[in-house]
C-alpha cells in the first residue's frame, strides 16, 4: 500500500532521536557536533541558517556523507555525533533515516526545524549571497 509523505516522516521520528532546539544546544555547546542544514540554498539566503551549520542540501547528502563517492565532505565522520535540521523537521527525519541506514550511528535530527528553533528566539544568521 502506497504511504503519503507525512506517513513516511511519521515512521521515520518514530526510528530516530527527535531533539527540541534546546536539546541541540546544549549538544552544540559539548563540542565535536555537526549541524547540518539541508534545506535548499534559497532557504537559506530568504531565511538565514544557525551560525556554524553545514549546508547539505537534502539532494546531495548521501554522496557528502559517502567516503567513496567524489563529492564526499570530511565532516561527515561516522565517529561525530551528526544532527540535521531543515525548515520544520520533516526532511530532517527522513534523512537521519537515511544516514542511518549509511552506517551513521549518532545521528538526529532537531524536530520542528529552522521554524521551531527561531520560535524559540534563538539567533540565525544571514547567508552569504554566494553558496
């Protein structure tokens, strides 16, 4: 039977960690996190991102976080504690799936997104014009 696409997030949150924004920052203050931003690059120029995020946009990050492929980023270390975010956590829980199932083992995803995090009135920051 075919599955909508809320059905799919659904049962995605329900195999990974769903962390609040306050639960990341906490995360991020313990040091050697990587917040990774997957939303489009215009996204993020219209809405900002979190200072010292890595923009993986969601169509590139299985071959960012891929050792063997070209387009691999360092950061991505299987040994790092790795949270996604997106805009309000839906693409985020699909790909912390995702990462899982590439052999990620300390992954989650901030549930709610860019749009939880700032309701939360923490900072964001403008992007560079050029991404």
């Amino acid at each position: 039977m075919a599955k909508s696409a809320a059905e799919l997030v659904k049962e995605a949150k329900q195999q990974i960690e769903n962390l609040t924004p306050q639960q990341v920052v906490e995360e991020l203050s313990k040091g050697n996190v990587l917040l990774v931003d997957i939303r489009d690059a215009e996204e993020l120029k219209q809405n900002g991102k979190i200072a010292h995020s890595l923009h993986a946009s969601r169509g590139m990050l299985e071959f960012y976080a891929d050792a063997s492929m070209p387009y691999h980023k360092p950061e991505f270390d299987k040994s790092r504690r790795i949270i996604l975010h997106c805009a309000s956590g839906g693409r985020s829980a699909l790909a912390a799936v995702t990462l899982k199932e590439m052999g990620y083992e300390q992954v989650a995803h901030m549930d709610g997104g860019l749009k939880a995090w700032k309701e939360a009135g923490l900072p964001t920051e403008q992007t560079a014009t050029k991404m």
